[in-house]
C-alpha cells in the first residue's frame, strides 16, 4: 500500500483493553503539516461462508449472535479473532469453524482480505468460502454470546432478500454473500 507522502510519527497508547488499543497517533502530511488521529489496533479475525450443497441448491450456515456494541442479535458468517500468535488465518477459521457451527470444512478456499473500518481501525478480516462440510461436536466456549447463539441456516439465494430487507446488515458477512453469490 502506498502512503502518497503520508508518514506516521509516533502514537501514545490510551487505552489497553482484552481485544483492542487505542491510540492517540500523529502523522505528517505531504505538506508537512502534522495532525493527530485516535487508531484502535485490532488483533484482525477471519470470517468463512459455509456452503452446503443440497439437491435443490446451496444452503449457507450463518449465526445468530448477540453483539454488545449495537445491543442487538446480528445475523452473521461464522467469524472469530486471530488471537492465538503465529496461529495462520486458515487454521483459526477452522477453530472458528469448530466452536460456533459444529462443522469442519473439507475445502477452505480463501475470498479476500478486508478492512471494514479503515477510517480508525486496522482490524483485517481474511474471509473464506468453506465448502465439504462435515459435522463435528461443537467446542463452545465460555463467551456468553457464542453459548447463546443461534445456528441458522438458510438457502444461499434467499440470503440477497435478508440483505436487501436489512434482516443482513453485518459487513463481513454482506461481502461474503455476495462474493458466494456471484462464484
């Protein structure tokens, strides 16, 4: 990725919390002109379209899951933080595979990499198509959101309706639709 002459100079740390920093960062201009930015810092996650082949067509397996930060039940892609150093994008959405929709996928083929909020956070989300499934025994874990969610599934063309109705308003899972829709 080019800068065009943009350069970052330092940044303070202000808050440390379980998943994020924020920090308070200063950056030159190609002016030379300094300016200040908050950043928050994000491990990065991985997300995977789960595709089931049925005789009628294609099943997605999406989840629904509480989300704190909007008080409300989102419909989503299975996902999960790349919180484990060193662990590769493939292998966590695997792992994420496993805790979330009991399924293991045969195939992982990777989509694209994306930042979904690149105005103030450097969160990259490596997407996935998993396809192959097998299901395995679920390995929940201790959040309370993911023991409470609910695994739904759905046909892959009535996944553009809950799109366009707002039923679907997650990015991640948006781009993953339509990447699934379009293959």
């Amino acid at each position: 990725m080019t800068s065009s002459g943009f350069r970052a100079l330092d940044e303070e740390v202000v808050y440390d919390g379980w998943i994020m920093k924020v920090a308070r960062g200063r950056f030159a201009a190609p002016d030379g002109s300094i300016f200040s930015r908050d950043v928050v810092h994000h491990p990065g996650a991985v997300a995977v379209v789960p595709l089931i082949e049925t005789p009628d067509g294609t099943d997605i397996m999406l989840v629904r899951q509480y989300r704190s930060a909007l008080d409300a039940l989102l419909l989503e892609i299975p996902a999960g933080l790349r919180d484990i150093d060193g662990e590769p994008p493939a292998e966590t959405a695997q792992r994420e595979l496993v805790e979330e929709i009991g399924m293991r996928a045969g195939t992982l083929t990777p989509l694209a990499a994306i930042h979904n909020s690149a105005g103030f956070c450097d969160e990259q989300i490596h997407l996935f198509i998993g396809t192959d499934l097998t299901t395995v025994e679920r390995d929940v874990t201790t959040s309370p959101e993911e023991v409470a969610m609910d695994i739904v599934r759905v046909p892959l063309t009535e996944a553009y309706g809950m799109i366009a109705s707002g039923e679907m308003t997650d990015a991640k899972t948006i781009i993953g639709v339509l990447a699934a829709l379009r293959l």
